[in-house]
C-alpha cells in the first residue's frame, strides 16, 4: 500500500539530512578554517619581513 508523504513529513526529512550533513563534514569545515588562517598570518608575515627589507 502505497501513501504519499505530508510536507511536514519531507520538511523534517530534509532538515535531519541536513543537521547529519553538517555534523558529519564539520571537522573538514574546522580543519579549512584553520588552514585558511594559517595561511593569512604567513602571508602578513611574509608581507611585513619585505615592508622591512624596503
């Protein structure tokens, strides 16, 4: 027997999948952020080492 699906019913499905989306990719969002960090504090470094040089 088949039964069609209620909006709350695809509105809570879509929501679940979304919370299990970003709970199970956070530490991949955790591990970017930190590197994009990184990255920005060696480049204003790099940059104040030549404002030096000049």
């Amino acid at each position: 027997m088949l039964r069609r699906l209620t909006v709350s019913q695809v509105l809570f499905a879509v929501a679940l999948g979304l919370a299990g989306g970003m709970y199970i990719y956070q530490p991949i969002f955790e591990q970017y952020s930190r590197d994009q960090k990184e990255l920005e504090e060696k480049l204003q470094g790099f940059q104040a080492a030549e404002e030096k040089k000049s």
